[in-house]
C-alpha cells in the first residue's frame, strides 16, 4: 500500500456515521461514542499500569509515547486520570499526527463526551495555528500545550509532532510507556511496518511498556524481534484479544 507523501498537504476526507468522524482514506473510526473512552483506559492506561508508575514516581517526567494523535482522545483521557490522581509525577505526551483534523471534527469529541473538559476554544486555536505553520515551513512540526495539576506543582505536557510517522518518531525523546493506536494495522500497514517499530524501539529503554489494541500476528512478531516481550491479553468489550509487553 503505498500512501502519497505528507509534504503535499492532503484534505483529510472525513465522513459521519453515527456522529462519529471515519476516516475515508483509511476506513476506519477515529473513535468510538459508546465505550470509546473506557476502551482507551483500558487498552492503554490499564494495559501499561499507568497510574502505579505515575504513583511510584518510577521516571521523572514520565513519558508517554503515542503513534497517532487523531482526535486526542487518548491525551484527554490520560489527562483526566493524571488531574484526577493524589500526587502523580509531571508527565510528557507525545504524539505524531500525519492528517490533522479540522476544527468541527475536534468538536465532535466534545459532543460525543458532553461531561468531560476536552478541546476548549484556546487549545484548538493553539493547535490550528501550529497546523497552519507546518503548512507554511514543514520543518517547523512540533505543538506544544500545557496543564497544571490541581493538588501539586506538577506538569502534563502535550508535544504533537506533524507529519509522516519516519520523519517524526526520530525526534521524539525517550519514551517509558507507548500507547500504539495507529489505525488498523490491515488499513494503515505504514504505522506498524518492521521500519516504524524499530524507531520506536531506538526511542525505548529497558522496562518501557507498550499496549495496544491489536493483535495482529505480524504485529507481534516484529515487536519480538525487536526484543519486546509480547503478551497476549482479554481485548476490551466484544474484541477478543489485544497485546501489551515491555522492553527487556
């Protein structure tokens, strides 16, 4: 499958089915309104025992990688449990988004999740006028956002990287905990290609966790290789099974 370089700026074509934004150049949801955001605490948060290390204080910052920004749901929901937790550690996010996406397809997460606090009118302008500038000097690629905690004086940083996953994963800093959500690894086979886990894997150390939906065997196999010890687990809700493991 061979996808057009990112440099051109492509309309990201976007259709509604249930009130939910599905990407028509990979055919697939960019996340669910029934269970979506449970499924990302789940697969993700639980699948990397976020919160104990967080809690432990095992690394300062603590970061976490993310391969495929998409909506943010997956930063908004781990942002929620780190506001929500009695003295986590300051924590970096750090996600790769190669199609951004337009301002009414942010706001359908609100409407799908009305009770939570998600893309306010300050941090959508923040991240278009960073889209905006990648557009004008492709080099200049990283949004950055910042929160404070409530009870502490710590940190939770957001740093998405725009553009192709090649030319963004080598700038990413030491991860300890990646949440790999690219779409379906049959419908967007880039963001799981043997290449991309090995940038991955030059941005891990010992113990760095990772979680993810998919099962898929090649999935498996080149995390394998690459050293990872790979664990099948129970998926989330009707979805059989999903892998999770860490770095030895």
């Amino acid at each position: 499958m061979t996808i057009e370089p990112i440099q051109k700026f492509p309309d990201n074509a976007i259709e509604f089915k249930d009130g939910v934004p599905v990407s028509l150049l990979f055919d697939d949801v960019y996340f669910s309104k029934q269970g979506g955001w449970e499924e990302s605490q789940f697969v993700f948060l639980e699948g990397n025992e976020i919160q104990r290390k967080w809690e432990e204080n095992e690394n300062f910052p603590f970061r976490i990688g993310e391969l495929g920004f998409g909506s943010g749901l997956n930063a908004f929901v781990t942002l929620d449990t780190w506001k929500l937790s009695a003295n986590p550690a300051s924590v970096e996010f750090v996600s790769l988004e190669g199609y951004p996406l337009a301002t009414n397809i942010l706001q359908s997460l609100n409407e799908s999740y009305p009770n939570k606090n998600l893309w306010f009118k300050k941090l959508i302008l923040s991240y278009e006028s960073a889209i905006q500038s990648w557009k004008k000097k492709p080099a200049d690629n990283l949004w950055s956002y910042q929160w404070d905690h409530p009870k502490n004086q710590n940190l939770f940083t957001l740093y998405v990287y725009l553009g192709d996953i090649k030319e963004c994963l080598p700038k990413f800093p030491e991860i300890h905990a990646w949440y790999l959500d690219g779409f379906s690894p049959g419908k967007n086979p880039d963001m799981w290609s043997f290449e991309s886990l090995t940038l991955m894997r030059e941005k891990s150390v010992s113990k760095t966790s990772f979680a993810t939906f998919s099962s898929a065997g090649f999935v498996r196999r080149n995390l394998t290789e690459l050293g990872f010890v790979v664990e099948k687990k129970k998926g989330f809700g009707r979805k059989r099974e999903m892998i999770s493991g860490f770095l030895k």
